[in-house]
C-alpha cells in the first residue's frame, strides 16, 4: 500500500501536465462519469474544490468512508470466506458512494480515503487508454529497475522469496487484537479490494530507491514537487500534513521526513525520507495488530 497509493498519485500528477488533461478539462468529466455526478449535483464542490468531486488537482480534502462496511467483511473472521473475492474499482466507488461525506467538501478538513486512489487509477485508465497498472509498470518501475515490485491484479499469491502475513482478525487494521486471541495465516487474498489504493508488492530496497529517485526530482518537474510538498494540516494531529501522496511528518527531533504507510491483511509497510531523497527508511510488519511504526521511524531518524 505504500508504493500504490504514492504511484498513483504521481502518475495522476504526470498526467495533469500531458496534453491530453488539465486540472479544468477531461479529469473533471471522467470522474463525473465514474461517480455518477458533476459539478452542478447538490452538495458536491467544482472541480478545484476538493476530492468529493474529484479533480486533476487531486488535494485530499475531502473524501468518502467506506471502513465500516469493508471492515466486518474484510478484517473480521469472515475474512476466510472472502479472502478471493474480487472487487472492481466500479464496485468499490459504488460501496463508498452509499455513505455520507465525511465532511462537507468546502469545509478545508483533511481525511485519508483509500476510494481517492481508486478514482485515481481510473482516471488514469480513461486518461491513457491503458490500465494504470501497466503505466506504472512502464513509466516508473521498468526505469528505475524496480525489478521486485509488482502489480497482482487478481493473483492470489505472493511471489517468492517471502514471508507469511498474520493477522488475528479482530474487525480493524492495526488494530491491538486479543493478546490470547487466534492468530491467521492471511498470506494468500485477492489484492483487488484494495486496487490502485494498495494492491502493490514490493520490497524494502525497490521502496527505498522510489523515494531516493522522487523526492531527488528525478521523475517530476519543479513545479509539480512544488505541489507535491504543499500540504494540509491534519486536525487533531500534532506534527503531520499531507500534500499530494506524501505525508509529512516533523519528528520530536526536528527532523522533517516525508513519506506514506499503509496496510492489507497480515501486512503493515510504512517509508520514510529526509525531504531530499538522501535517507530512506523501509519497513514491514508481517502482522496488522499492535504495531508501532513510528518508534521505529523516530528511532532511525532521531537515534535511539
């Protein structure tokens, strides 16, 4: 999930600045088409707004929850009998489409949706004509020689060598789960649920070398590293904003390190980087319950 919602996100930020979108132009009329709404539907903000109505912009300060649903579902024991069901991005912007905002669009809140990078990835799709995960796979991992990363689509397993993913199955993602609760082997699941917002496999050395190449400048222009660091404060969390993909997170320390976390059964990612690119933190727990990331990311950065 850490590589696939920042991939999705700067190819979507590429595509703005091709010829075939702007941030007025085919974006605005794709997700209208996808959501079923446009500009004029009630309730819902113009295109530069926010995300309630998407745009090429792409800010997150708006977003749809859809959590409550895929939670019993997804995290719960009834986990096992849907671990190889397969979503379609369609379904998946239906099922959040079906619960309220989470906050009115123009009211400048901030909240993580997964469903913007679904809408991200088909846009791109509309965009190029191609899967977004065969522009990713084209654009970004064949240069920069991401030789371990992956897009699975619908595939089950995990390619090899690899560790298995645990998960107790508690309702939640990183959740604290019973301490005697009964701890399940979810290495194998369909990946769709979580599509373009976090269906990517990879490995700590290929995360490392993406940061390493984005946040150096490699694959965007100025202007567009210039929007990708332009961040919204996040309420009621001291210390860390969002730009477009990125968090941004200021350590007791002082330190300034940008970057993004993530999960799916049995698996929580998180990567981190000084804001030039030059020290790059990986890391994955192969279980989703009682996980303390930011220890390690404090302890990297900071020193123990």
């Amino acid at each position: 999930m850490v590589m696939a919602t920042r991939l999705s996100a700067w190819r979507v930020v590429r595509t703005v600045r091709s010829p075939v979108m702007t941030p007025q132009g085919p974006a605005t009329t794709w997700s209208s088409q996808t959501v079923g709404w446009g500009p004029s539907s009630a309730g819902l903000p113009d295109a530069d707004d926010g995300v309630g109505h998407i745009s090429a912009r792409y800010r997150p300060v708006a977003g749809w929850c859809i959590t409550r649903t895929i939670g019993r579902k997804e995290f719960s024991t009834a986990f096992l009998r849907h671990r190889y069901d397969t979503w379609t991005p369609e379904q998946i912007v239906r099922l959040a489409m079906t619960h309220q905002p989470t906050f009115a669009p123009d009211s400048k809140q901030w909240a993580y949706s997964d469903t913007n990078y679904v809408l991200a990835g088909m846009v791109i799709q509309k965009a190029t004509g191609h899967p977004y995960a065969r522009e990713i796979e084209q654009r970004i991992l064949r240069p920069l020689h991401l030789d371990s990363t992956t897009l699975p689509g619908t595939r089950v397993r995990v390619p090899g060598p690899s560790g298995r993913a645990y998960s107790k199955l508690s309702g939640e993602l990183a959740g604290p789960g019973e301490p005697n609760g009964v701890m399940y082997d979810v290495t194998e699941l369909n990946p769709s649920l979580a599509g373009a917002a976090g269906e990517m496999i990879s490995t700590t050395r290929d995360l490392n070398r993406f940061y390493q190449a984005l946040l150096s400048g490699r694959l965007l222009k100025k202007r567009q590293m210039k929007e990708m660091f332009t961040a919204v404060s996040i309420s009621g969390v001291q210390g860390v904003s969002y730009g477009l993909g990125l968090m941004k997170m200021t350590l007791s320390c002082g330190i300034e390190v940008w970057g993004h976390n993530g999960g799916i059964q049995g698996s929580i990612s998180q990567t981190m980087a000084t804001t030039d690119g030059g020290h790059v933190l990986s890391l994955n727990f192969n279980g989703d319950w009682n996980v303390h990331e930011q220890q390690v990311v404090r302890a990297e950065f900071c020193g123990a």
